[in-house]
C-alpha cells in the first residue's frame, strides 16, 4: 500500500527508475483504495453528475440492441443508465481499472435487478476488447486521469464499430471549478508543491477545449464535437464538502491521509477560508465547468 501511496505525494515524482508502468499501477491503485467512499456516496455521485450523464446519453445515442462499453465507470452511474436504452437484446460493459470499482458497479446493477450488465477489468490506455466490437463507447470524468490520452482516444476508435458513436466528460478549466480548485491551491500552499506534480494527469489535464478535439481528431474519430456545461456542487456544511471532496478523489485522498495531523489542521483553516465566498444560506454552492465531446467512427 505504501508504494501505492507514493505518487501523488508533493515532494515526489515518477523518475526514470520507476518506469511509467509502475507510475500508472500506483495511480491505479490509488482508485482501489478509495472505492469504499465511491460506495458510500454512490448515489451522491450519480445526482451530482445527472446532467453530465443525460448529455452523455444523448450525444451517443444508445439504441436497442446496443453493444455499449462505460470505461473508467467508478459506481457504474452512466453505463445502468445506459442499460435502460438498449433493452435486454443489448449489452453493457461496465470497465474501470480498479477491479473494487467495478464490484461496486456489479452490486448495484444487482440491486437494481439489471441483467444486460456485465463486468470487466480494463485499462482505457489499453482496452483490451476485439477491434469493431462495440457500437457506443462512454466515458465520465476518467479520461483526464490518462498518463497518455491521445492512446486512449485511438484505443477507443479501435473498439468502435463503423458508424460506432462515442461520447466522453472531462473537467473544464480548473478556475472555472472552484470545489476543486481551492483544494488544489490549499494543499499547494501548505507542502509547497504543486498538486499534481508536474508530468502527473490530473482532474484538469484536458481542460482546453481545442485540444481536446484534436485529440479525438487525431486518433482518427469524426464528427467531433466539444461543447460546455455547467455543473454545480453543493454541500450542506463544509465539513460535508471537506469530507466528501477529500474522500472521492483518488490520489488527493492518499496524499491528503498522509499528511500530519498538524498540517491537516492547518490544510482546514485555508480552506474553510477559501469556501467562504460560496457560503450560502443553505450550506455551500460552487459553480462548475464541464467539457462534453462527442465524435464517430466513419
């Protein structure tokens, strides 16, 4: 676990030593770890994301008899979603890296009696899945966790059928999402590094708008489209929002439960400060930044 725990640490970066397959088995393992809170707050995370994953369904447009692959899909939110269009003569693929993610998936289609489900382990880097062999390819809020996106984008064009459709949501410009963005710049502030260290993917690691339609571009997809929406996040108290930012997010949670009880108290007090202009009658409101891609292979 501790090798696990090293990564995202501010005062250390991946060298030539570690190599960049072990640079990403400790990022993905840091996602294990925090699937017990992707359980907890699964629900918290599919009301949040709504909007997203409407927009997502609607881009892609899954149909009856739909062969539909979700990568990176954390609580699974999207792909059940996905489920309710294809009816019971299509399949969804419900894939994340962490195997401890997908159990999650896997029990909630479970609980939601979803039977056109299934599990995988897979690397969105990576896919492994027979070429042309889905007709939709989803994905939310995963593909700027990408140590290299652009092969992401051209493993997904390799799994999608011709006339296969794709569509993807990734985090905006990070001053445009300020729930996130005063966390990084806290924990900045206090260790003196910069979150995430340089050369590290990250939540806003695909924010330019441009840029990610090349992406997409280059890996060969057409049609591509990248609009914006706006997603708001609101938490009762800040200790809600302290917690439950803290506990979702992968390599921030590691790096954050390593640190000493002195500097966590000290991490509170910025940014109890830094939440104050979100402050509201009912507890706090930050506003945010989606990108939404959409794209097909011809």
């Amino acid at each position: 676990m501790e090798a696990r725990m090293n990564i995202y640490q501010t005062n250390e970066r991946p060298g030539p030593a570690d190599g960049l397959a072990v640079a990403r088995a400790r990022l993905h393992g840091m996602w294990g770890c925090v699937a017990g809170s992707w359980a907890v707050h699964a629900d918290y995370i599919g009301t949040r994301a709504a909007g997203i994953t409407h927009k997502l369904l609607d881009l892609s447009s899954p149909s009856p008899g739909d062969r539909v692959l979700e990568l990176a899909c954390g609580a699974g939110g999207v792909g059940l979603a996905a489920s309710k269009l294809i009816g019971p003569g299509g399949e969804v693929v419900l894939s994340d890296v962490a195997a401890s993610m997908t159990a999650i998936a896997a029990s909630r289609a479970a609980a939601l009696g979803v039977r056109n489900v299934r599990m995988r382990e897979l690397d969105l880097e990576s896919i492994d899945e027979p070429d042309c062999s889905y007709d939709v390819v989803l994905c939310r809020e995963g593909l700027m966790f990408a140590f290299d996106p652009a092969k992401a984008a051209r493993k997904i064009f390799r799994v999608l059928r011709p006339g296969g459709r794709m569509a993807l949501a990734v985090w905006g410009p990070r001053e445009q999402n300020p729930w996130l963005e005063i966390v990084f710049d806290g924990v900045s502030a206090q260790t003196g590094k910069p979150v995430p260290p340089p050369g590290m993917p990250g939540p806003f690691s695909l924010q330019d708008k441009d840029k990610l339609a090349d992406l997409l571009l280059n890996a060969g997809l057409s049609d591509v489209a990248v609009s914006e929406l706006a997603v708001s996040t609101h938490a009762d108290s800040f200790e809600e929002w302290m917690a439950r930012t803290t506990a979702l997010a992968g390599p921030l949670a590691t790096l954050l439960a390593s640190m000493p009880e002195g500097a966590k108290r000290g991490l509170g007090v910025r940014l109890r400060e830094a939440a104050r202009p979100y402050t509201t009658s009912t507890g706090l409101d930050f506003p945010g930044f989606t990108l939404l891609a959409s794209a097909r292979r011809k």
